[in-house]
C-alpha cells in the first residue's frame, strides 16, 4: 500500500492528485463503451458488513472481494447520470481548491441544476440523496471524499493537554503551531484533515484517555487532570465523528502513547461507539485503515468495576425502543461482527455476552457515586485502572 | 303489489297478536280508582302505532325510505315468488307543506308486474300486522315478519289521515281492483275504503301509493339514490325506472320528476331455494312445544321426522342410547306432558346432530354480481367472491362481496371507501359501526392489498364495498332490521370472504405499480440518457464526433431496455385482463383455473379446516378505459381496455 503525503498509508494508492486523471479514466472507459453500443458497468466496493474482514493484525475492519456492478439499463441510468453530474462538481472542487460540507455540495448541485434547465431532472430533493451520490462515487474511486475536498462538519474530539504540539499545514502552505498548554480550558478541537496535522510533545505522554461524554471530560480537566497527569484527553461526544478517529489514529501513529477508551457499560457504546473507533465501521470499509485506532483500550465501566466500586446501575428496559434496540444490535453484533468473532476481542465479546445476558447497564458519571464529597475520585480510579492493567 | 306473499297468518305469532301492557305500571296512588289499576289489552297495530320508531320511522328522512323500502321489498319477493323478471317503477315526490312541523308532503308511488294480490288479501298485505306468508318459513326472502308495509300504511294513516292506495290486478281477474286501505289500529285489521273496479292497461300487477309526512334525501348514505344503487346492485333481473325531484334542491322539493330507466343485466331469476324445516339445535323450548301443536296427532318418531332437518333413524337411536324407551318415540305427541317435552328437548342439545343445510340459502351469484356492479358507476376494475354457503351460529349464511373502483372517484383517496351492506338483498343504510359487516372491514388488514387503512378503521380510497349477507335466519339488532349482529362467527365468515376479495384486489393493484414503474423507466430513459453523455463528454473533453457517437450508442443500448420494459409492461397490463373482452359481452367471459393466491391469506384461510374445501369463485373486471400516452412507448397507448377475468374453481 502507497504511503499517503500525511504519513497514513492508503487503499488503492490514490491521493487527491491522482483522482482527476482516475475519474477521468473512468469516465473514458465508459464513454468508449457507449460509443461501441457496449453497455458500461462500474464497479464499486459493497461496503456492508457482509463483506467485512477483520484481522487483528491489520487491526481494523477492511472491505473483502465483494463488488456492487451498477450497469447502465434504464433502472440504473438516473444514478449514473447523477454520479457523473457530482464528479465533475467534486472535480471542479479540486481544479479551484475548493472545500465544502455534504450539505453546501448538494446546494452547489442545486445551484447547477437550477441554472440549466437541462438537467432538471438531476435535482436532488433533499441531502440524503446527494450524500449517497457522494459515498457512491467514493466507493467506485476507492477514495475518501475529503480527497476530494468534501468534509463533514468538525464534532467532538475536543482535546486538553499540558504538553502537546500540533502542527498544522494550512491550504496555503503556511503552517501553524497550536500548543494546547496555552489555550487554557479552552480545548482543540481536531480537523476533519488529519492528514494536515503533525503532532509534537514536549515530554513522552504516559498516556491518551478518550472519554465517551464531551462533558465528563470538562469535568475532569476542570478538575486539574491534566495538569497531575502526563496525558491527552480527548471528550469523544458519543459515536466517533470522522475527525474523532482520524484524530485518535493521528495520536497513535505519531506519538506512540497507549489509548484508554473511557465510557458507559452499555450495548451500543460497546458496539457502536467503541468498536467504530478501535476498528472502523461496516459503512466505510474504504476509509478504515485512516479513521481507526486499533490500539485502543477499553478502560470501563467494566462489569467487574460495578461490584468492585459499588456503582449504581441500571436495568436496561427492553420496552425502551432505544434500548431495545442497542440490545437487539448486540446480537445481530455477536452473530455478524467479525471484529467480535477475533479472538483478540474475546473480552469485550465477553462484555458484550454479560450485557446481553444480564440486561444491566451502568454509566460512567457512576464513577462519581463512589465517594460523592471527593470530585477526584473518578480520576483516581481511572489512573489506578491503567496503572493495575484493569482494562480490555 | 305484492302477490300472495304477505298475507298468510302465521300461527305462531297469533298468540302473540295481543301484547299486553299493565295500564298502571307506576305504584297506585291510595285514591287510584279500580279503572286506573285494570291490565287492558293492547292490539299489535296499537303497539306499532305507539312504537313506528322500531321499525325505521324514526325520523322524517328515514320515514321515506322506509316507506319506499318496504314497498319496494314486497314487490321484489312477489315477483320471484312466481318467476316473473321484476319491473318495478317508482315515483318520490314532495307536494307540498306536511302536517308535522318541518315537515313535507311526500307522494311515494311504487308499482310493480307482479302477481298481483286477490281483493279479499288486500287488507291483510297491508292492513294487518304480522300478517305474513314468509315467517320463520326458512327462506331468504327480503320480508319475514309481515310488519313493514302495514308499518307504512299506518304512518301515512297517522300523518295524513289516509291510508294507502293500492290497484291490482291478477291474471284471473277481468278488471284491476282499487281501493284505500286502512289499519283498524283497534283491531289489528285491514279496513277497505272507496272501491272500485278499473280498466288497467296491464295483466297483471300492483300499484301503491302512499302520501306521508317526510322529507326527502336523495344523497349521502342515508340517501334514496343510495339505495336505489344498492337494491339495482344486488338484483341483477332488475329493471328499475325511477322518478326522483331533479335539480340542485338537496331535498328536491317542489322540483320535476326525472325519470331514469336501469335495465336488467341478466334475463335469469335467481333460484329460490326451498325451505328447510328448522333445525332441532336452533329451537327454544317454547318453540319446540309450539312446533308440535302443528302436527297434530302423530306419533314422536315421526314428528321428529318429518318437522325437523337433519333427523333420521340414527338421531332416534342415538336419543335411546340417552335413556328414552322405544315406545317414547310410538307415543303420539299431542299426549307428551311439559315434563316429557322438556326430557325430550334437554336430551336433544345433548345429542349429535349434523349441521343445518345450507341449500336453503340464496345466492346472487358472482357473474350476476360482476354484471350488476357496472349499473353503479364508471367502474375501473372490480373484484367479486362468492363464498360457498357456510354454517355460522349454527345458522346457514352465504356472505358474497364485490369491490370496484370508481373512475368518477379518482381523486377522492384520502375518503374512506363506500360501503355498501345488504341483507337478503335488502340494503342497510342506518347505524352502520355496529355492523358485523362494518366490524368485518375494519379487522381486515387492507394495507396489505395496497389500500390505505387509518388503523382499526374503513380503508380508504375511490371505491365501492358491497358485502351481501343472506340467510333464512339473519339476526338484526333491532325490529327496523338496519344492522347485522356481529357474532364472532358471523364476522370471521366476512373477513375471509373480504380477505379473498382483497387477494384479488392486491394483485391488481400490484401489477397496476409495476406498471406505473416501468413506464417511469422508460420515461428515465428520455431525462438522463443525454444528460449522461453530456456529463462524460465534458469530464473528458471528448469531441462533438465521439458525442454523437455515443449518444446513437446510448440509445441503442437504452432502446433495447425500452422495448424491453415496454413488453414487460404490455405483459402487465396483459394480466390485469385478458385480450379486448368488454365487460358487457358475458359470452367472452375466460375461465381461469388454478390462479395463485396470496401466502399470507392463504395461511388465514386454511387456519379453517373446513373452509379449505369450501369452493369459491372470483371474477374480476376491468372496465371504462384510461389510456395514458407515454414518451417513448406510445403504442402502449391502447394496452387499457376494458377487460375481464373470471378464477374460478377454488
């Protein structure tokens, strides 16, 4: 696999310089094909669950052989029409240096179709039509959309530290320095562009600890974590955001410092929240390998740290339709994952196996119940835990 | 009118031809005189008269159609009572201001080519209460206590001061007879006023007229042309003339009569089944004691017999095996005791007995049905079941349904649906949610047929429901017989039969979307075929030579999907009819055996082992063309022609 100019190696070898000529390419092939009466076919990566290969030395979940061929017919030639109309907005993107949200690029497609009566019949009608353009077109170039200057909005991830440096390469070719231990409590908030960042510590950190609630991790720099600990701490915000993990993969490629994942004893933390992060999801296959952080650990609330600190926990109410459905995943999650199929995983399939079995939740804030006059008893327990190895 | 039907006095009921009201039902006042605390003795004219409420009178629109209704009723059993094809005219007519307040003078004329009826029957048809050749004769007539047209003599009595005008005219006789006929209220008797003999230009049949106090509703549900719809609906040998107010007053009133003539749709009388004696399992006690006196001196053996259904020598030995001696069964029966009839009865529940027959049951017969369902509007497809009859509440019942579609209702898919009820042929326009039928509808789920269905309500969309019900023993909620019990039974029954309508409907429905599908396809193929060569030439800065070329390659490509898409779709709207056959030519009718049915409904179904091999018949039509012109394929133009398809065989 090519190295990527950040650092991070890619899937089929492409960068945001190679997609024109690639997109190019492909559009030749098929108008050649159209030009012989031949019907075209594209092939595109089936980015399902399905066609998940996890390996726990690759340590993320990569896309297998399996190809969605869209050929032209008359199902499919309004999709492929669209495909191209939104490559060649995209390519454009690239030509100007343009950078846009999902949702500024389907009203720049709105834009075009309402200044050319002739393609009216592209328009979108709301977003999600023009983001599943968007992913199709990724998937068919093997590529992420943010090669093409398309980026989601920033969410989550918000970091504190006392002794990193982040370096970021600007579109300009400037650079600028951020170090964190000067912007007081306010917190750096990572780009969606992990790849213009270079990271920097004044000393070796001991550790990186990503807690699941944005606010606990408030809580805790408020509270002088960072500041008694050597260490970055990053607040999640709940699922992952692509900057989130691009960012914690960030932290692990180029400071080489353990990752302790820090969240509720449930489900859908455990396989929505926990399981994206460490290894990627079924829906980007193709953007895994940059937007995972394999070594990451399960720091708890581990089902053992309940009896051990006497926290408060739930039951979790299967008439509850969120619950019950986190439930429900978490089966379908034991029988489909091939994440919790790897042996390596066997404990947190075994949390899994114990949330299932006993229905019991309990969150993280339970931390705070163990001794309610002492606020910096959950920081101690959580640093005891790393330093006891009390982590999956 | 209407012919020998309605006069035979039932024995059963006269007994209870006086009812008896306690005069002083509240406690007696000390000083009441002995007068005030007598029980007098009421007549069942005396009874209705207080209490025409109970037998659709209750309000001055209903007191129309009931009137209407009834008469039209009589005239519909006389003429099949002997074979004659019914064709009855009716006149509705406001003339002026009426006697009640807020109300009008209504004329309400209906004049049939029945039978007609001898003079000396006149008073008791519609003169004399519960005066009735048809109750509890276990046949499926529209009429069986003899109570309506005597109910409607009385309110024209009560509000005008007049009774009914009735001309009529048998084969045998020379001259029509007319006279006014009253109810002797006192009495419970017929009473003939102003007679006289008339040349009549017809052989045979009968006219009434009543002037009443009402109001006329021509439209809505409890609307006059409502049930003109449903009554043509479920008499196919029908030819109604009907002369309504016309104009835009709702109530028609002072406005000219328009008359409208609806032909017959089939020269064949529906057969009258014959009636079957009742069934052991069927009877109280007290009708089981009645039931013997009818018999005279015969012996148990054979008056169990020859009075019941469903007895024979097996029955009698297996009532021995209960206990009851040989020589019981040689006793006569007018010598049994109430001790002895009531050994007889109990031993009786208690003993097997085969099912009632169903053969007593009228049916209106699907392609009956399929032919008459066009008279109600532009119907655009149309789907009929006609369920084998059944046993429910140990009672033969037939239930028969047809759904169309209306054209003239295209736009209304967000109203629910029109359902129409009938009765043994008789339509039930009032407290509808009551209903086993509306109960029925709304437990059937008809999302699953592509209808839309608020929950646990009537579907929705531009169509007709008919469900007919018909029974020797339908049981009514009330005396003005406007709502079907819902028995659990009796509306499992419907639902199966609404469900094998729905199946049917579905399928349509179903390929009606793959249609609409693929002309969409074909439309894409016009939209963004050029778009797309436009996109790829731009992205690859091709020439106007390669342009062309892959614009005629495009097509090329997309024309064959084209003709494709267009075969699939011409396949199906092939499905959806056979050929060009119009619904009106019932000879080209095409039998089609063995058609699949929907999994689902199947499982509901065969859940009865005993409907499994109940068979059924479906018919469907599809009728008053919609062509649509599509882009591309527009030889597709003409693939909606009214057509017809008829299953048959389950």
């Amino acid at each position: 696999m090519a190295k990527h100019s950040s650092g991070m190696a890619r899937v089929g070898g492409k960068d945001s310089k190679d997609l024109p000529k690639f997109s190019r390419d492909i559009c030749e092939r098929l108008l050649a094909d159209l030009e012989r009466a031949k019907r075209p076919v594209l092939y595109a990566t089936k980015c399902s669950l399905d066609n998940s290969i996890y390996n726990h030395k690759v340590g993320f979940l990569t896309a297998g052989e399996k190809k969605v061929a869209t050929e032209l017919n008359v199902s499919s030639v309004k999709k492929m029409s669209r495909a191209i109309f939104l490559l060649e907005v995209m390519l454009r993107n690239l030509e100007t240096g343009g950078v846009n949200t999902k949702r500024e690029l389907y009203y720049i497609a709105k834009g075009e179709v309402k200044h050319n009566a002739a393609m009216k019949a592209l328009d979108f009608t709301d977003q999600d039509e023009s983001d599943g353009v968007i992913d199709f077109i990724c998937e068919l170039l093997e590529c992420y959309r943010e090669d093409f200057n398309v980026y989601a909005n920033d969410r989550g991830g918000q970091t504190y530290s006392q002794n990193l440096i982040v370096t970021e390469t600007l579109v300009d070719g400037d650079t600028a320095v951020i170090d964190l231990s000067r912007l007081g409590t306010t917190p750096f908030q990572p780009k969606n562009r992990p790849q213009n960042l270079k990271l920097s510590t004044k000393k070796k950190l001991d550790f990186c600890l990503i807690v699941e609630s944005e606010g606990t991790a408030n809580t805790l720099v408020a509270n002088g974590f960072t500041k008694r600990h050597n260490s970055v701490l990053i607040g999640a915000a709940g699922v992952p955001s692509n900057a989130v993990r691009g960012w914690c993969k960030l932290i692990q490629d180029q400071l080489d410092v353990p990752l302790y994942f820090f969240g509720d004893l449930d489900a859908y933390t455990m396989q929505n929240i926990f399981r994206t992060l460490k290894a990627g999801s079924a829906a980007s296959l193709i953007r895994n390998q940059d937007y995972s952080a394999p070594d990451v650990k399960f720091l708890g609330v581990l089902p053992e740290d309940i009896a051990k600190y006497q926290l408060p926990d739930y039951a979790v109410k299967e008439s509850d339709a969120q619950e019950g459905r986190a439930l429900k995943k978490a089966h379908d999650a034991l029988k489909n994952d091939p994440f919790f199929h790897d042996k390596k995983n066997k404990g947190l399939t075994e949390i899994l196996n114990w949330l299932i079995k006993n229905k019991r939740r309990c969150e993280q804030q339970a931390f705070f119940s163990v001794n309610p006059r002492d606020p910096l008893m959950p920081e101690k327990i959580i640093v005891e835990k790393i330093k006891r190895g009390n982590f999956v | 009118m209407t012919g020998a039907v309605c006069f035979g006095l039932d024995l059963h009921m006269a007994k209870s031809n006086a009812v008896k009201t306690a005069a002083a039902k509240e406690p007696a006042a000390p000083r009441a005189s002995k007068a005030n605390l007598k029980i007098s003795t009421s007549s069942t004219a005396e009874y209705f008269s207080k209490n025409l409420q109970q037998v659709g009178f209750s309000s001055q629109v209903k007191a129309v159609l009931t009137t209407l209704k009834e008469a039209v009723d009589n005239s519909l059993d006389a003429c099949e009572e002997h074979g004659i094809l019914p064709e009855i005219e009716i006149w509705v007519e406001k003339m002026g201001a009426g006697s009640l307040k807020n109300s009008d003078k209504i004329r309400v004329r209906v004049s049939d080519n029945g039978p007609g009826i001898d003079p000396e029957d006149v008073p008791k048809v519609f003169g004399e209460y519960l005066a009735s050749s048809k109750f509890g004769r276990g046949r499926c007539s529209r009429g069986q206590q003899g109570i309506g047209i005597s109910a409607a003599t009385t309110w024209a009595q009560l509000t005008n001061a007049s009774g009914a005008r009735v001309t009529t005219k048998t084969k045998a006789m020379r001259k029509a007879f007319s006279a006014l006929v009253e109810v002797d209220i006192k009495n419970n008797k017929g009473v003939l006023k102003e007679k006289e003999t008339l040349d009549w230009d017809r052989s045979n049949g009968t006219n009434v007229e009543f002037i009443i106090d009402g109001r006329i509703q021509l439209n809505g549900e409890a609307g006059i042309l409502n049930y003109l719809t449903g009554t043509v609906l479920v008499n196919p040998h029908l030819t109604l003339h009907h002369n309504l107010p016309c104009g835009a007053s709702e109530d028609g009133g002072g406005r000219a009569l328009e008359r409208i003539s609806i032909p017959r749709v089939t020269d064949t009388m529906p057969e009258i089944p014959e009636a079957t004696e009742p069934h052991l399992h069927t009877m109280k006690l007290g009708e089981f004691i009645a039931h013997s006196h009818l018999y005279g001196r015969v012996k148990v053996d054979a008056w169990l017999k020859r009075g019941f259904s469903r007895v024979n020598e097996g029955t009698i030995k297996d009532l021995i095996a209960t206990g009851l001696k040989r020589n019981f069964f040689d006793k006569n029966v007018d010598q049994l005791n109430e001790v002895e009839f009531k050994d007889l009865y109990t031993k009786i529940q208690n003993t097997t007995l085969i099912a009632p027959s169903t053969k007593s049951v009228l049916m209106i017969g699907e392609e009956a049905l399929a032919k008459s369902i066009q008279r109600v509007g532009k119907v655009d497809f149309f789907s009929v079941v006609s369920r084998k009859p059944t046993i429910c509440d140990f009672k033969p019942v037939e239930v028969e349904i047809a759904i169309a579609r209306l054209l003239d209702r295209a736009g209304e898919n967000d109203a629910p649906i029109q359902v129409l009820r009938f009765a043994n042929r008789v339509p039930l326009q009032f407290d509808k949610a009551a209903c086993a039928v509306t109960q029925a509808i709304q437990t059937v789920n008809w999302r699953a047929y592509g209808l839309g269905q608020p929950k646990e309500s009537l579907p929705l969309g531009p169509y007709i429901m008919a469900v007919s019900i018909v029974s020797p023993f339908i049981k009514f909620k009330n005396a003005s017989k406007e709502t079907i019990d819902a028995s659990d039974e009796l509306v499992e029954e419907i639902r199966r039969t609404l469900i094998q309508a729905g199946q049917r409907l579905s399928k349509y429905i179903k390929k009606e979307l793959r249609a609409n599908d693929l002309e969409e396809k074909l439309r894409y193929i016009e939209q963004f075929g050029p778009i797309l060569v436009d996109g790829l030439c731009r992205i690859t800065n091709a020439s106007d030579d390669r342009k062309k070329k892959a614009q005629d390659g495009l097509m090329k490509i997309l024309g064959r999907d084209a003709d494709a898409a267009e075969t699939a779709l011409a396949e199906a709207e092939k499905k959806l009819g056979h050929g060009s056959e119009t619904v009106e030519n019932a000879s080209e009718i095409e039998s089609r055996d063995g058609e699949d049915v929907d999994p689902i409904s199947v499982d509901e179904i065969e859940a009865d082992s005993k409907s499994k091999s109940k068979s059924k018949k479906k018919l469907s039509a599809k009728s008053a063309p919609a062509p649509k012109k599509l882009p591309v394929a527009k030889k597709l133009a003409d693939v909606k022609k009214p057509k017809i398809i008829v299953s048959k065989g389950k």
